[in-house]
C-alpha cells in the first residue's frame, strides 16, 4: 500500500525537483494521474501562497520505471491572480511526460452549478470489492483504495460486453483526505485518470480484455472545488468512441453530497498485448 502524499513528495535539487515514483501505483506501468500528480506538486512549489491549482493538461510520451525523476519547472506566467507552469518529467534524460499547469486565486464573484446530479447513491450501498472477490488485483495500484463498485462484473470470462461506462465509489487509503488543497489536487487528478481503459474495456467481451492495453497520449483535468471533497469520491467515466487505434475517454469526480469536484478527458493509445 503507498502513500499518495509521501510518493509524489518533490525536492529541490540544483535548479530541478527530485522524486520517486513509487510501485505501489503501478498498474501497467506508473499509473498516468499519479505520475502527473508529482508535476503538479513540484509546480505548487514554485507559486505564490494563496495560489491554487485550477487545470493541469498533461502529455504522456513514454512510460516511466519505477525509481527516481526529475522534474524541470518554468514559470510561464505569473500574475497577480493567476500562475501558468510548464513542468518536464525526466528519467535517465529521456523525456517521460509535459505538465501545464494554472493556478489561480479563488473568488467568489460568479457562482453557478448547474451539473445536476449521478445516479450512483451513496457508497454505502454499494458493497465493497473485497466483500465481492477474494481474487486480489495483480495490480498494486489497488491496494491503494477501498473501493465500492456500483455495477462490478464479477465474471469477466462470461461478460457479453456492454455500455463503456464506469462508476466506482474510491477512498484512498491510508490518507482518505487533506487539509492541503494541492494534495487534494492530486486526490482528483489521479481519479479522474481512473475511468479511461476500465469504461473503454466494458464495451468488449471480457475475454478480450486480457489480449489490449490503452495508456494514455495525453490528460486535461479541472478542478472545480478543493474544500470540503470528504473522504469518499465517485469516479465516473465513459469511453464512448474507439476507432483508429484510439479511444477517448470523459470522466467525473464527485463528493458523496453530490457535488461535482473535476472534470476530465483523454485519448488513449490502444495497443495488442504481445503474445
């Protein structure tokens, strides 16, 4: 089990920020909204108090080890009110992913929220993975949550296929939530990366799902509220559209008093898995 708070810790060093990407989030490689968590941090690190993060576009353009990065920051803008960041993941020198990064200072001026609702209730009805599977995940990343599934498929060898959407009820674990609003950040930025391949795998055979991997091209997220999210998050996501070696994906974050807290996107790169 890691720790998102100590695993996407960032220090300077000589002009850059050093840090470590943990196994821990591993699913097939650095899970894509952790490692773009650790950028977000080193570009809270370079921003004035008061700032706070408000959208992070990430490019992904090759899969990192698990071990030590640096990260470049460069200010490409800072304001009164606002701060644009660049931030430049490296392993061994060879690029592994581009942040930007906006921070902002909260205002109150316009208020609307017209995002309706999901049809998910609450996590307590739904029942816990590990009530539904003694199957453990081979993937680590999972240990990292309790996790609730509001519709699981619990026989992926019989699963016809359907709909591409996916809806799951997370607390992280051992930290549910933070007092920081960049950590919280992070909290958000990782689930709303979550949806891409498992709503994009649900409109296939379950047979299938062992024979492709989709990692992500890229990543853009916004993050609607920091305070207040509480320890348990729907994560919701869709997947409508693979064609071309491509699937798109959309995703939701919301607080279980049914708040919208981020909103993001992706393309992701479908490819064979070798034999």
């Amino acid at each position: 089990m890691g720790s998102l708070a100590h695993d996407t810790e960032v220090h300077p060093s000589d002009g850059v920020y050093r840090a470590t990407l943990s196994e821990d989030w591993r699913i097939w490689g650095p899970m894509g909204g952790y490692a773009a968590s650790l950028a977000l941090r080193a570009a809270a690190a370079e921003v004035e108090p008061g700032l706070r993060p408000a959208s992070l576009s990430c490019q992904f353009f090759r899969p990192a080890e698990f071990g030590p990065v640096e990260l470049a920051v460069e200010t490409r803008r800072a304001g009164r009110r606002t701060a644009a960041l660049q931030v430049r993941m490296l392993q061994q020198g060879a690029d592994i992913l581009d942040c930007q990064v906006w921070f902002a200072v909260e205002d109150e001026h316009i208020v609307h929220d017209h995002a309706g609702g999901h049809a998910h209730g609450d996590p307590d009805d739904h029942a816990d993975m590990s009530e539904l599977s003694d199957t453990p995940s081979p993937f680590p990343f999972w240990d990292n949550f309790e996790s609730r599934p509001v519709d699981p498929v619990l026989d992926w060898e019989s699963y016809p296929g359907g709909e591409p959407v996916w809806n799951q009820w997370l607390r992280f674990d051992p930290d549910p939530a933070f007092t920081d609003p960049v950590l919280e950040a992070c909290r958000l930025l990782v689930l709303a990366d979550l949806p891409s391949f498992p709503a994009a795998s649900r409109a296939h055979p379950g047979g299938s799902a062992m024979t492709w991997i989709a990692p992500n091209l890229d990543l853009a997220v916004q993050f609607h509220r920091l305070d207040g999210l509480g320890e348990w998050l729907l994560c919701s996501g869709s997947a409508p559209v693979a064609q071309r070696g491509l699937a798109g994906f959309r995703s939701e974050v919301w607080t279980r008093s049914g708040a919208l807290a981020a909103s993001g996107s992706g393309q992701l790169l479908i490819r064979p898995v070798r034999a």
